[in-house]
C-alpha cells in the first residue's frame, strides 16, 4: 500500500511538472506572439505648433511604426501637471516605453521616475532633467556649440559693433539658458557690440512679433536680433519687415524648414541646425530595442554636434537631414 501511494504521489508530482511546463511554454508562446505584434510606444512632445516639436513627434512616432510598434501620440505644452497626467495614462495602458520631450528638468523628474517604478523606460530627447539615473537615455543637440557658431557668425554680420537684441526662450526650459550662455560666450567678447534689451518670447512666433515690435519701438537703432529659435526669429524677421527695417539682421536656432524657406527668400541670415532627426530615429531605435530584448543604451547621456546653415548651405537641409535637394529652396 505504501508503495502504491508513493506511486500516485509520484505520478501526482510528475503531472503538475508536465502541466507547468505547458504553462510556461504556452506563457512563452503568448509573449512571443505579443512581440510579433509589437509593443506600445508614448510619443509625448511640448506642442505641435511648434515644427520642430511636430517633427519630433512625426519622425519619431513613424519610426517606432515602421519597426512594427503602435504609438500613442500626447501633447504636454510645457505642462508639468499635464505631462504627469499623460504618463500615468501610458502606464494605465500599459506602454512599453516612453519617447519624451520633456516639461521642464526639474518638473519632470518625478514622472519619469513614476514611468520607471512601473517599469517602463523613458527614452528623453530635446531637453534634460536635472538627475541622471532615472530616465533610460537623454539625447540632446550640443546646444553650447551650436550657440556658439551662431554667435560667432552673428557677431561677423554685424561688423563686430552695433546694438542688438536677444530674444530668449521659456525660462523652465534648461535649453533656452545653455543658448543664451552660448551666445555670450562669444558676444561679450567684443566691446563694440551693445546687447540693449534681453526678453524672452517664450518659443513662441507671435510673441516674438510682439515683443520685437515693441523693443524696437523703444530701440530704433538696433542693427541685428539672435533669437534662442526659429519660431521667434521669425516672428522678429516678421516684425522688422511690417516696420520697413528689413536692414536688420535677424538669426535664429533650430534649422527648421520653415527657418531655411526664409534663409533662401533673404529674410533670416542664419540658424543653428539641431540634428532632430537622428535623435528621434534613435530615441525609436532605443526603445524598439527594449521592447524585443530588455536592453538599454550603455551611456544614458548623448550630446550630438550642431550645423550652422547660411545662405551657403542652408538648401542643403530638408526636415532636420541632409539632402540632395530641399524642397525649401524650390
């Protein structure tokens, strides 16, 4: 009888470990079915009236599609509050990764911690946070040395003498003080130049028509305005042709086609390019990545080199990329 027991616990125990293992294969076949069928990716940007941002979001959240992935496409607007509630959304749905232009370096550490407790990666580009360890990768455009060369040919375009102003970006954006840095680092060299007013248009193209509007107005003898971006430097370009002072030289930072379309028609003299496709292409790559074998990039920063576009080359770029020929010159 004893024997007889042992048997039947003995076929009992080999039963349940036959059936554990169905399990476990079944449970292996599902997932490799689920990453057959892709993950889901968060592609959350500040704004899409911003080009640069809509390009961020457009280039990256189609690469992540193309590597067989769904996206869930978000919009912050530089809302700290609105961005923690888009993450909380992507960890309700359970997203795989996150690709984010972030709210602010301060803000937004705490949502991307969120994200990681929940384990999923944010893959940041654009923008910083003020903490390493917690987001999964930050690719930044070196904005130093783009500022810097803008500067510098600034500084060549406007004969090394004469008032200008600046037109800074949205104080909570890191980026928008590592420019301005930049800029002076050149600009403050040169005892002829007079930097007469400093005021930030928040980004933004309508507010940089107003504010330019306004300070020349105050400052009739300005010869030349850097802006911290395109979308202001426009709006300036816009302002100093609707007071026929077209004289005034007028750059800005991004290299958005919109910036090159101007640089072509004679308006704008100059921009920096930020390399916004390949930190995209390879914020998708990252998470694509992750996705089909949990690994992360070895170094979590990344900083990519600038190119300064002038009338010289500036055709030579379409959608943030070399071309062969840019439709913005057409």
């Amino acid at each position: 009888m004893l024997k007889r027991n042992l048997g039947l616990r003995g076929a009992i125990v080999i039963s349940a470990a036959i059936a554990l293992t169905a399990s476990q294969g079944l449970a292996a076949v599902a997932q490799d079915e689920e990453m057959a069928d892709g993950g889901l990716v968060c592609v959350i940007v500040p704004g899409v009236e911003n080009p640069f941002f809509q390009s961020i979001q457009n280039i990256a959240g189609d690469t992540v599609e193309g590597l067989g992935h769904q996206t869930l496409r978000l919009v912050h607007n530089d809302d700290a509050n609105v961005q923690f509630e888009h993450i909380e959304t992507c960890i309700a749905q359970g997203a795989n990764a996150i690709i984010l232009d972030n709210a602010g370096a301060d803000a937004t550490v705490a949502a991307v911690q969120a994200a990681k407790d929940a384990g999923i990666p944010s893959f940041l580009l654009d923008r910083e946070i003020t903490e390493q360890g917690v987001a999964a990768s930050q690719l930044t455009s070196n904005n130093f040395q783009g500022a810097v060369l803008l500067a510098e040919y600034f500084v060549e375009l406007m004969g090394e003498e004469g008032d200008y102003i600046e037109l800074t970006g949205r104080d909570t954006d890191t980026n928008a003080h590592v420019r301005s840095d930049g800029y002076h680092e050149v600009l403050d060299q040169f005892e002829g130049l007079n930097m007469v007013a400093q005021q930030t248009a928040n980004w933004d193209q309508t507010e940089g028509f107003s504010v330019t509007e306004q300070l020349l107005q105050a400052n009739p003898d300005v010869k030349g305005i850097i802006a911290g971006n395109d979308t202001m430097a426009l709006g300036a370009q816009a302002a100093v042709e609707a007071a026929d002072r077209a004289d005034i030289i007028v750059v800005g930072f991004d290299g958005s086609d919109e910036a090159i379309q101007s640089i072509y028609q004679g308006g704008l003299k100059a921009t920096s390019l930020q390399p916004l496709a390949d930190m995209s292409v390879l914020s998708a790559e990252y998470a694509d990545a992750f996705i089909r074998d949990g690994s992360l990039p070895e170094e979590e920063k990344k900083s990519i080199d600038m190119v300064l576009l002038t009338p010289d080359n500036a055709c030579d770029y379409y959608q943030y990329a070399p071309v062969d020929a840019s439709p913005n010159c057409q």
